[in-house]
C-alpha cells in the first residue's frame, strides 16, 4: 500500500548571506511544485528558498521528502541541508545543473539524483517513493518546448523578489568555453508555447510584478546568419520558423500584456545586425537584457569561442545600434582572467564599461565551471591557465580560493584588484549619476531613485560573484543589503490584484 508524505523543495542558501529579499524569483521550485501532484500520497508541499527563508527542520518527519536543486556555486550548502534533513529522517533527492554533471558525488549526500529536467520524470520519482521502491537514479533527459511545466506560483512568497522570472526557451545553439548551458540544455533551442508564456506574464501582473525576467539561456536562438547559411537547407528552415515564432511571441506581448509591464532577458549581440527584431522587442516593452560581453579583445573572443561578439570599436557600435534600435539599458557581463588578459586589457575593460552607454555590468572572475570546455582542458593540463590543483573540487571547499588557476601573464592579486576597481569604478555615484543623465532619469525622481537603489545593490550584494551566484554570495553587508532590498521593492512592485487566485499557479 502506498505511503503519504510531505514534500518540500528547497533553493540552498548560506544563512549568514540571508536578508529576506532576492533580485529574482528561483524558476525550478515553482515548476517542480507544479509537477507535484495534488493530493493523493502527498499530504503537504512546502517550497523553500533558502535566500530568504530559514528551512523548517522542525518540520520534517520521517519518510517525508526533501528535493533540494543545487548548482555549483551552492552545491555545498544543498549538500548541508541534505544531510540534516537526512538525520531527521526524511528521503532527500538532488536535482539541477550540478547534480545532472555529477550525480554520483551528489549521491554520496542523498538517496536519489534526478539528472537533466525534472518536471515529467518528478512523478515517477514521488510514486516510487511512495511505493517504497525509490530508484537511485532518475534521467529527466531534456523536455520538449510544449511539454514545459508552467511555474506553481502560489506557493512562492512572492513579496520577497524583485523580479519574477519566466522561461521561454531552453538550450542555446553557441559553444562558448566558459558556459555550461549549452552542455546542460544543448545547442538545439526548445521554444515554449506562446500561450503559456502570456498566461503566466499575466498572472504574474496580476501577483503585483512589473518586471519580469525571461530566463532563457538565450532568447535569440534563431539568428539571419543561421536563416542564410547555406550548407544545411534543413537547418535553414528550421531557423527561419524559429525566428518567425520568437517575432509572434513579441508582438502579442505588446498586445496582449498590460502596458505597465516590462521585461528584460539574456541575448546574445548578433541581434543587433536583426533591425526587425529589435523593433519588435521594443515595441514588446523589452526594456534590457544581460549581454555577455566578456572581453573587449580579439585575442579573449578567440580564447573563448565567442568569435559572434565584436571587439575594438565594433563592439560599442554595435551595444549603441542595441540601445537606439531595441532596449535602452544593457546589462553586460565581463570576464576578468581570460588567458589574453593583462593589466592593460583589465584597466581598458574599466574604462570600456564606464564609457560604452550600458546601464548596468557584473566583473567576474574567470571560474572554470563543471561540464564547461574550460574545466575539461584545464583539468586536463591544456589550457593556458593552470590549474593550482588539477584535481581539486573546489565547490566542496567553503573557503576555496576565487581565482583558481596561474595566470600567465597576471597575479591572482591583479585579476582580483582589477575586479574590485571595475565594480567600485562602475557603481560610484558619479558615474551612477552621468550614466542616469544619459538616460534621461534625472527628471523623473522615482525612477532616477529605484536605478540609485538597484545599482548600489548589485554593488552590495553581486560584486564576489555576480548575479548567477543569487543564493551562494559571501561577504555582503547584510544592512546595507536589506535596506536597499525593502527600498527596491517599494519602488518597483505593486500590491497583488485582490482577484488573484489563492489556490492556482497559472
């Protein structure tokens, strides 16, 4: 006879990082809660985000449930909660990025791993467990775009984020070296239904959310280069409708979504040689994204594989064309100790984001990430930077160090200084304020006051790790932190509609 339990799904998060706020909402809690079965033999299901919510070991029982999705940068903290919630009793499963490359390790710390996505498998796994027949290993493989699982969000305390997030297509046809997306997701884009992407927008506007994130590893994956080439007719097609969708799914966002929504997203610069597709994010109140813009050299797009980016002058022609032609405020991404970088490269990189009419940037350091071309050939001895230890799981190590390789050119001390000058050159007031000047946001007050709030916050809480790393930063000032949190929040959300439903996800 099959048993009831409680289920609670957990984000890890270190507790002397927490503040009771977050930048924006986790995406695989809500879609795994969704995937959970009402009723039946789950008596309860608890989602929690440990960035902004202690978990309730009090609560567990034994033979209850305990999913944790973990990827590297909080894999050790997943790996705490699991064993406490292991020594109350309950059966704990791993899931996400760093579980699906290493599922063995995180089988040492649990009792099952679900690899690859987990939304169609996660049944089998909460009957099995039922049944008391729970398989060590679960492969979710990667799910079709019609068969995404929209977020449960009623289960989420949604008054603690900034923005919310929604996905619209997984996987990204690129193969930088440093990136695991493309390993985890694959190259071949699957693009979720238009329709679930605007009732989940809705409902989301109606939870009180004005920005909302599209969380996609790229959300341009159909690019005219790929629509001309010529070596594959077939992939050409397939480019084409792709494109054809992604330009549907803009133009009913701009009709179809209240006016005062706006979203922001991740892509990459080839949309700026895509006139028509800019104009169409425009007019879908797109208003930023994130942009990988990683080096500002030749020399680093060759070194890792981003020979799509520009450089040199090309590069802020074509973040100027992105500005005018679709999405005023850019958020990009730089990589400092990339094995061409020197002290000149890092001290023009500063400069370049100051100058180059982007909104907001992240200075990170070169990290070698599991599953990536980068882990493998340094790992491997291949690479020219050099690994301190080779073998050295620097994940499991609380206080591992943030440069983990010899420079051949640069100190660790270098790449780390040049770090920590880029964040605090880019964030100063002075340049918060010309950059806000340029954007025309010194004459309206409000809005001028919540880009203070969320530059001196990214500042504050970002500047180890950068935005990826939300739930595994160290060293923020936790007051400093909370009060430009509860401060962001009154400026940028609105009260949740009084007919939002209390039991529905979307």
């Amino acid at each position: 006879m099959a048993r009831s339990f409680n289920v609670f799904l957990a984000n890890p998060a270190p507790a002397a990082e927490r503040i009771g706020f977050s930048f924006i909402t986790p995406r695989a809690l809500p879609v795994l809660a969704a995937a959970t079965p009402k009723g039946g033999v789950v008596e309860r299901l608890r989602v929690v985000d440990q960035a902004v919510d202690e978990f309730p070991f009090d609560d567990v029982r034994r033979g209850d449930l305990v999913g944790i999705s973990i990827h590297t940068f909080n894999a050790i903290h997943g790996y705490a909660l699991g064993r406490e919630a292991s020594r109350r009793g309950a059966t704990v499963v791993f899931g996400g990025p760093h579980s699906s490359i290493f599922p063995e390790e995180a089988l040492r710390h649990g009792d099952a791993v679900v690899t690859g996505d987990g939304e169609i498998v996660w049944k089998d796994l909460l009957a099995d467990h039922a049944d008391g027949r729970l398989r060590q290993t679960y492969s979710g493989g990667r799910v079709s775009g019609e068969s995404f699982t929209p977020a449960r969000w009623d289960v989420m305390p949604l008054d603690r984020y900034l923005i919310a997030s929604i996905q619209t297509v997984r996987g990204c046809p690129k193969s930088c070296s440093f990136c695991s997306v493309w390993v985890q997701d694959g190259r071949v884009p699957r693009v979720r239904a238009t329709d679930a992407i605007l009732a989940e927008a809705q409902y989301l506007y109606r939870a009180g959310f004005r920005l909302v994130m599209f969380a996609d590893d790229n959300f341009y994956p159909y690019t005219l280069e790929d629509i001309a080439q010529t070596r594959s007719p077939e992939l050409s097609q397939r480019a084409r409708l792709g494109r054809d969708e992604r330009l549907t799914l803009l133009r009913r966002l701009a009709t179809e979504v209240p006016r005062d929504m706006h979203f922001c997203t991740q892509i990459t610069m080839e949309v700026a040689e895509d006139p028509e597709f800019l104009e169409a994010m425009k007019q879908a109140r797109i208003a930023g994204a994130l942009i990988g813009i990683e080096t500002i050299t030749q020399e680093g797009l060759q070194a890792t594989r981003k020979l799509f980016n520009a450089s040199g002058a090309a590069l802020g022609q074509k973040l100027e064309i992105i500005r005018q032609k679709g999405f005023p405020y850019i958020l990009g991404s730089f990589i400092f100790g990339i094995e061409s970088d020197t002290k000149e490269t890092l001290d023009e990189t500063i400069r370049f984001s100051r100058d180059c009419g982007i909104a907001l940037a992240q200075f990170i350091p070169m990290t070698p990430l599991p599953g990536t071309v980068d882990f493998h050939q340094m790992r491997k001895g291949k690479n020219a930077l050099k690994l301190l230890k080779p073998d050295y799981d620097y994940w499991l190590d609380p206080e591992h160090p943030r440069v983990l390789y010899q420079h051949p050119r640069l100190a660790a001390e270098q790449i780390l200084n040049g770090i920590e000058r880029a964040w605090k050159d880019f964030y100063s007031i002075r340049s918060i304020v010309k950059r806000a000047q340029r954007f025309g946001l010194m004459a309206q007050p409000r809005k001028f006051l919540a880009y203070l709030v969320v530059c001196r916050g990214l500042l504050t809480r970002y500047k180890r790790y950068g935005l990826s790393a939300d739930s595994a930063v160290r060293g923020t000032n936790r007051r400093l932190a909370t009060l430009l949190g509860r401060l962001a929040l009154a400026l940028m959300k609105r009260k949740p509609t009084p007919a939002l439903a209390s039991g529905g996800g979307v």
